[in-house]
C-alpha cells in the first residue's frame, strides 16, 4: 500500500519531469504543495473524473497557476481524460496541458488562472454561485446545491491588490463553503519575499471576516487533514488555511530558492530528487498500485449516483424547482424569452422616448428582469448612477444569500472577476456596472472573460466627454477601442431605447462570450425606424436614413452621435446632397453579418464616408478608409458642462457638416 509521501512523491516527479521535457515553466509550487493536495484531493474533493462537469461537485481553483503541472498531476493521477502523454506534451502547441490552466483546454480545469489574484477571485464567485443557487432551490430534505469551493494561492495572489477586493467581500457575505490553502513559502520570482512582503496575512484575513488556521506544516498530512476538518466545520465564515511549506520540496540544492520557481531542475537535480525522495522510477513512470490508490473514478461515480438519486426525489417532490434547476444550469434562456424580449423592443420603438441609455437600460431590466430569474446582478458602489438596479432588485447579503443583486462596494476588478466565476459555475447569468472609463481597472478580468468564452455583461456608463464637469480623469476616449479589439468581446453602443433594448437581448442570448454594453449619462433623442430598419438593429450596423439613389456621403455614427449624424445629415440634403446615415451600435456583430449585407449597408463603391464617435477616432479608419474622415477625439477631455465639451472637441452639426463638404470637395 503506497504511503501518503509517495502519493505526494507522484505529483512531484511528473512536475518535475514535465517542466523538464518542456524546458519550461515552474516545478517549485507542484512539488511544494503536493502533500497538501494529496490529503485534499484524496480525502475531501468530490469530484467525478468521468463527468468533471457534474453540477454539485467541488470547485478546485489554482489561483497560483504558474503552478499548472500541480492540477494536469492531480487531474491525471485521479482519472480524468488527460493522459500521460498529454502531460509529457505539457507547454506545446495545442497541447491539453497549456503553460497556465485554461478553462475548455482540459477536463478539470474549472477556470483559467495564472493572472495572479484573479483565480481566487473566480472561487468567490463559485463560493456566490453556490451560496445562492442553494438559497434559490434547496428545499428541506432536499439540499441539491451543496458543495465546497477550495483553491491553492501564494504570495503573489496576495500581493495583487484584486485579492483585497474579493477576499473582503467573501468575509462580508459569510462564504463558509469557501476554503484556501495559502502556500506560504516566503519565495517568489525575485527571490526572498522579506524585501518586498512583510504583511501579517492571518490577521490581514482576521480583519476580513474569515476563519485563519496559521501555521500549518503543509508537509504534514495530518496537521492538513486536521486543519481541514476545522474549516469544514465553520458554515459562516470563509476559510484560510496558511501553510509553511518549502517551495521545491525534495530537490536537494534548489529548494526553499527561487531558483525552482519559475525554471526546469535540470537533469542533474531530477536524479538527486528522485534520490532524496526515495523515488525509484523512471521519468513519467508511475506505478500501477499508485495509479491505484490515486483513481477516483469509482468514488466520484458513487458520489455523483448518490447525488443522482437525490434530484430525483427532488425532481418528484418539487417537479417545477427541478426543471428551472436544470435549464438555469444549461444555461438556456427561458423559451418565451425572445418574444417577450422582441415585443419590449417594438414597444420602446412605438413610445418614441427621449431618454440617456443608462436609464432605457434600466427601464429594460424592469422589461426582462421579471423573465429571468437568473439574473444576478451588481454595481461597483455606482448603482445610483449606473442605474443598476430595477424594481424586483434584492441585495444578497450574510443573512440571505438568495437574492439577485450584489454591491460589490468600490471594487471593479473584483467584481468582474467574480462575474467570471459565477459563470463559469452556472445557474446565473452576472452583470456588473460601472463608468466606462473605469473599465481600466477591471480590464484583466474582462479580457479573462472573452479568453474563457463566458456569458457576463459589463455595464459601462457614462461613454464619454458627455458625462461633463468631472473631466478627463473620469471621461473615456480610448476604451472603447480597447473593447472592440479585443477578441471575442462584443461591444454595443445604443443610440437610444430601441438599441438599448435589442443590445440587452443580444448580450443575454449570447452563449460564447462576454458583451460590453456602453450606455450615456445624457438624453438620447429616439430615432424613428420602420420595420426593416428596426430588425437591423440586431445586425449591428444598419441604414437609420438615407436619400434616394446612391449616396454621395456615408455617415457611420454611433450612441449619442447618432443624433448628431440625423442633423448634419438633413442639413445637407437640403443643399442637395446624398447622404446616408449608418447607425453601428456593433461593430463586431455587424462584422460577422454576410458581405451581401455588408455591401448593401456600405457600398465599397461610396468612398465619401464620416465616422463620428466621441472616442478616439484611430479605430474608425478600418470603416471610412484612409481617405474617409473621422469626427472623434485625439486627446483628453477637459473639465466643462458638456454642451461646452462637444463644441470645443467638434462634436456640431456645423462642424460634421465642414467636414463632410472637405470630403466631397477633395
């Protein structure tokens, strides 16, 4: 019977030998953690390697995740779908072991991590998830959601400012299912964290709301084991276990320095570890009683059977809990959705109402808000400004945790990063808010987003100089370029209630990625559209007006400078001219429409085109060409009522129009 260290042992040597054969990546933290996995991973985690998305098993997140060769071991060694050749291709081209664990790359693998901090934020959000669908669904005797979300951080999760942000929300909200493991090696990439690290992190967590077991030897099983029970047994209060650990453990002259961090032992090492460990087996050989002891499929099928019979004395007990369960956690919107969802839309159209899209956006929420118990929504300390929060909204809190509206305080990194993580575990569908320009500070967690293809909505208001005397600091010029080329980030920009509207239902049926949608603080007037005009809406560039016969002049508009294009426009077809008004609230959806639609909306024989956006002007130049024009900004805003600030920047009909006559004189 293999003991405990050499199950530990099997971790290490595939660490090392895999960081090896690669020539690559961080063999320190896999083989420093490793008898903390083990006790984890063997006596608590419940998991079902033949179905790793089974909806109650544990969530593992590894917030360190330069240590990625500790998850692929664990993950191979329990019996998931990941071979030993998949490990022995750890680092390649489109290997199922990537540097850093991605989420859809390898079965397991609950999130992409390796941005430092932001895998425990991803686990808050699992922790919020969970906390929230039991609040929602259980019923006593029928406690279907119930499960724990345990990670592996450092200290470079703790140095990163995003694990402030979180860890004190979790410690607010009461997440006793919540359980870390801090690897406390006081090693880094640049060496001893002496220099640079000094923070007390137990009463740092103490001061959070959580549970803290200091001092725990992480290469003692036992005193892990123990300190494990003690969390488990504590439901109010979210766990931190801090474990000295020696970074490297068992590589007899690199361990406890950064040089085991972030680079391969080297041959010479791997033998004298194998020596030191008492490992006596080649590289990649691992025994078949280890393999053995190691296997879960036979655990994890009884539990998830067990779980099984569970929902279906649910299911019969409470037949209509059991089928909005399952739908949530599909992720399917419910089937009268898009109707309802399409009858708001036309009835915003026939209202006619000038309004800031910050509120249409709000009065949408009341429109679908009521269809979707799924929503779950937040703001970051901007609810009152963002207009967050619509009429059914109930804040979730310690003392109750089924509600569907978070405030998140001043913390927009946070937020966006636990947005992922409730997604990423199913059964809500987030949105957040803030001002647009803050998107800066959420910007990672946004891109981690789009990188995992998870369905959140960023609610991004205030778009631009028109937010006014706040000035520079808070008006946005480049971020929605920023957006938009980021890859698969769909990003709109509504004119007015209509777009607003059809932008909410967009970002709401979209399954494969995150949705920006980017609201005015001032009014928007309503635009009138016939039929057609209205179903181009949702093409994401569309004809709003246009004269007769081929134009002279395109204009390409977007949100408030809409209004602005209609203007200009008229002004010059009463002198005469042709013009075209191109409404684009997105323009990666109208990208992906077919080049028929493409070339009837911007005829590439009309070259005479005018980009108007207040942002910055550079992205619009892929529309108007080189030759084309663009009305948009080039600097900062400046502090001023934004009356003032449109006219100082160009944003007139005067001046549109100056510059479309340049055009047409060229």
């Amino acid at each position: 019977m293999p003991s405990r260290k050499e199950l530990a042992n099997a971790i290490r040597a595939l660490s090392m030998d895999a960081v090896q054969k690669a020539k690559s990546g961080h063999p320190g933290a896999p083989m420093g953690m490793a008898d903390i996995a083990e006790v984890l991973w063997n006596d608590y985690l419940s998991h079902n390697p033949a179905n790793p998305d089974w909806a109650n098993r544990d969530r593992f997140v590894l917030s360190n995740g330069h240590g990625s060769m500790l998850q692929y071991s664990l993950l191979h060694l329990s019996g998931y779908d990941l071979s030993i050749d998949d490990i022995k291709n750890f680092r390649q081209l489109h290997s199922r072991t990537p540097g850093h664990p991605e989420y859809g790359y390898t079965p397991g693998v609950q999130t992409t991590t390796g941005p430092l901090g932001q895998g425990i934020a991803n686990a808050v959000g699992f922790a919020i998830a969970e906390n929230g669908l039991a609040a929602q669904f259980n019923r006593p005797g029928h406690e279907i959601v119930d499960h724990y979300t345990y990670g592996f951080l450092g200290d470079g999760c703790l140095m990163e400012g995003i694990s402030h942000e979180v860890c004190s929300l979790a410690g607010t909200l009461g997440l006793g299912k919540l359980i870390f493991f801090y690897d406390d090696n006081g090693i880094s990439i640049d060496g001893d964290v002496e220099g640079w690290f000094t923070d007390d992190t137990p009463k740092r967590f103490e001061s959070y709301g959580w549970q803290v077991i200091p001092a725990v030897d992480g290469h003692d099983a036992g005193a892990v084991r123990a300190a494990i029970e003690t969390a488990r047994a504590n439901t109010t209060q979210p766990t931190m276990i801090c474990c000295k650990t020696i970074i490297g453990f068992g590589a007899p002259n690199k361990q406890g320095t950064e040089s085991c961090h972030g680079a391969p032992l080297g041959d010479d090492e791997i033998v004298a570890a194998r020596e030191n460990l008492g490992w006596k087996h080649g590289a990649f050989e691992i025994p078949s009683e280890i393999y053995a002891k190691w296997d879960a499929k036979e655990k994890g099928a009884y539990a998830q059977s067990a779980w099984d019979k569970q929902f279906a004395a649910y299911e019969k007990a409470e037949p209509e809990l059991a089928a909005e369960f399952k739908r949530r956690m599909a992720g399917d919107l419910p089937a009268d959705f898009a109707g309802k969802a399409g009858a708001y839309i036309r009835e915003c159209q026939a209202k006619g109402e000038t309004i800031a899209s910050r509120k249409a956006s709000q009065n949408t929420l009341n429109a679908y808000g009521p269809l979707l118990p799924e929503l779950l929504g937040g703001s970051a300390d901007l609810a009152g400004s963002n207009l967050t929060i619509w009429s059914d909204s109930k804040g979730v809190s310690k003392a109750d945790a089924g509600g569907n509206y978070i405030y998140y305080g001043v913390r927009e990194f946070g937020m966006a990063a636990i947005m992922n993580g409730i997604a990423l575990h199913g059964g809500f569908v987030p949105y957040g808010a803030t001002f647009l320009i803050f998107m800066e500070y959420c910007r990672n967690a946004v891109r981690m987003a789009a990188l995992m293809k998870q369905r959140t909505i960023m609610v991004f208001t205030h778009d631009s100089i028109g937010l006014g005397e706040d000035g520079p600091t808070h008006q946005p010029v480049e971020q929605l370029a920023s957006l938009r080329t980021t890859p698969n980030m769909s990003v709109w920009r509504p004119a007015d209630a209509v777009e607003s509207a059809v932008a909410w239902k967009a970002a709401l049926e979209r399954k494969n990625g995150p949705s920006a949608l980017v609201f005015s603080r001032q009014a928007l007037p309503h635009q009138e559209r016939d039929e057609e005009q209205l179903s181009g809406v949702a093409k994401g560039g569309y004809i709003l007006s246009d004269s007769k016969g081929t134009p002279d002049l395109i204009f390409i508009a977007t949100g408030s400078e809409v209004g602005l294009a209609q203007d200009a426009a008229t002004a010059l077809r009463e002198q005469g001219r042709k013009v075209r008004v191109v409404s684009m609230p997105s323009t990666d959806v109208f990208d992906a429409q077919s080049a028929k639609y493409k070339q009837h909306v911007l005829p590439l024989d009309v070259t005479n085109r005018v980009a108007i956006e207040a942002a910055i002007e550079d992205y619009w130049y892929k529309y108007v060409g080189l030759d084309g024009r663009v009305v948009g900004m080039s600097t900062f805003g400046e502090s001023a009522p934004a009356d003032e600030l449109f006219k100082e920047f160009g944003f007139t009909v005067d001046n549109v129009i100056s510059v479309a006559q340049d055009l047409l004189d060229a």
